[in-house]
C-alpha cells in the first residue's frame, strides 16, 4: 500500500493526496484510526508523537497553524497562534481555533478562526513563511484576552535573557511597553499592564513561572531570581532559580526532572553530580527545597514549603492566579 506523507510540518493536506492519486488510501487511514483530522482539507499521522503532554499539544496546535496558513486567504496570524510559530509557550491548553488579525476594525467569530479586530497600525514579521504581526504586538494581543498565566507565560519566554549570552531574547520589556503606550487606550489594557508588571527577563521555564505565581497567591516575598552562589569543593558555581535574602532561603522548580531526561532516567553519575551540588548547596544557605508540576499544580505543598523554610509573607494573597 502506498503510504501518506506529510509536508514539513507534518501535515497531510487532501489536494497533495489527490494530486498523488492516495484519496482511497486516506479514506482507509481515517476508518483505521491511523490518521486524524486536523482542519477541513489537513490531517495527520496518529503515530505517537515522542515528548510531553504539553510538548504534543503544543506540536497538536502549530500543525493546526500551519494548515489553516495554506487554507485562508491571506491570513495573518496574532495571539496564541502567533505564539505557536514564535515557538513561545503557554501555561494551559493551546486553543482549537486560530486567531488572525480582520481586514476591518471589527472582529469576529466563525468555526475555528477568530479574527480580531484591526484598529491601529500592525506591525508584521514573517515565521517560516508564514506572516504574523510583530513579537510585541502578538504578545499584547495574547495580554489582553488571555488568562493572566498563559500570558506571562509567553511573555517571560519573551523576554529572557540567556545568561551565557548564547540566546538573544525575542523581545525586551522597555519595547513591550512602547506598544503597549502606542495602542492605548485599548480594551484589555489593564490585563496587559497586570502582566507586564509580572514578567522577569530571569525566568527560565514555564513551571518557574507557575511557581512565581503561586508565590504571590500566598502573599510569599517576591524572590530573587538566578542567585548564583559559589561552590567551591565542586569548583563551579549554581545558579538558584529562587532566593530569599530575608530568609536565606533557596529553592529549584525541577523537582525529579533533576533525574530525567526525555522521560528516561538519567545515568548513576550524572545522579551522583546532582546529588553533590544539591548538598554543596545546602551548605551554602539556611534552607533549600525544589519541586514539581504536581506540587505546583496542588499548591499547597509549596505553600507548606515556603513556610517551613520561613520565607516571610509580604504580599497581599491573591488566590486563583494560576486559572
């Protein structure tokens, strides 16, 4: 049997199946389950897909990007979808529609497109071939509709600056806040501004900034980020991704991802190495802990954490930041 094959982004589109003659072919996959659709006129493979469960979302919702690139007209992609191809990450679900700028000052809503309404000048970029308004604009646009922690999610990643130099950031903070001033007064400006006084250039994970959040949920101080303490019987230095001056207080959001790598257990030696720094660590401040996506997502275990570790609570609670 002949077999289907995917474009470069994986995508089977129905006018390349006809083209090659394989439509009876299609149909069998789809009646077997081999194959699924993603929009009308693109599919793709069921195979399993190696990675997370937010690894294949994600993949799940760029396919589903790149094939209503090649069925509208003309699109221009903003919000979540040009997340997607910016290759920036949310902290939930990656929607089942794609968001594209109207050709009007009107948006509007049909089956699996939302068009957002075009009232100022847009600024564009290009991704793969495919058009999409500008980092910075993209990202308020996802401000401003977005829940508070799928927003600064995306803007963190943004906006981070790789210590080592090797990674420029996409953005910076001082230009998210010249676009955010050029499109004032906007509906949804004061969501944009409750993340831009949220996001950090040192935040280097989506869990690290679920962990942020959950911090000012329990009115936690606000950390550190980064720390670097030196380690001299190992000869090299940690960078901690949370410190607490107040309490000589440190803490890592990796939890057992420390032992894994692609879901596979990391080698006795390099457990071993990781097992040093963490002690050369503990010798170095008052209280350390680390944690995971289950704690994060239960919150009260770092609640209990950060209490023990007697980090003290300056802030005001703010429950529900995370949903």
């Amino acid at each position: 049997m002949r077999e289907l094959t995917g474009d470069r982004h994986g995508i089977i589109r129905y006018e390349a199946v006809e083209a090659a003659g394989l439509i009876p072919e299609l149909r069998a996959a789809l009646a077997a389950g081999r194959v699924r659709r993603v929009r009308r006129g693109a599919y793709e493979s069921t195979d399993a897909t190696p990675g997370s469960p937010r690894e294949r979302d994600a993949l799940r919702y760029v396919r589903l990007v790149h094939a209503a690139a090649g069925a509208l007209q003309a699109p221009v992609f903003t919000g979540y979808s040009a997340m997607a191809l910016y290759g920036l990450p949310i902290m939930g679900d990656w929607p089942t529609e794609v968001y594209v700028m109207s050709d009007g000052p009107h948006g509007r809503r049909r089956p699996g497109v939302i068009s957002v309404a075009r009232r100022s000048e847009v600024p564009l970029a290009m991704v793969e071939g495919v058009a999409v308004t500008a980092v910075e604009f993209s990202l308020i646009q996802l401000c401003r509709t977005a829940p508070l922690a799928d927003a600064l999610a995306a803007t963190d990643a943004a906006v981070r600056v790789d210590p080592f130099g090797r990674v420029p950031p996409l953005t910076t903070m001082d230009r998210l806040r010249a676009e955010h001033d050029r499109l004032r007064p906007y509906q949804g400006s004061r969501r944009t501004e409750a993340v831009l006084a949220r996001a950090a250039t040192g935040s280097e994970s989506v869990l690290e900034t679920a962990s942020r959040l959950v911090f000012e949920e329990f009115g936690f101080a606000e950390p550190v980020l980064q720390h670097v303490v030196a380690l001299p019987e190992l000869g090299r230095t940690a960078r901690l991704d949370f410190y607490w001056p107040e309490a000589d207080a440190a803490a890592e959001a990796d939890g057992r991802g420390k032992y894994r790598r692609d879901g596979v257990a990391e080698s006795a030696d390099t457990v071993i190495a990781e097992k040093d720094r963490e002690n050369a660590i503990r010798r170095r401040v008052r209280a350390f802990d680390r944690w995971d996506w289950r704690d994060v997502r239960r919150r009260t275990p770092i609640e209990q954490r950060l209490e023990a570790m007697g980090v003290p609570r300056t802030r005001r609670p703010r429950p529900g930041l995370l949903l």
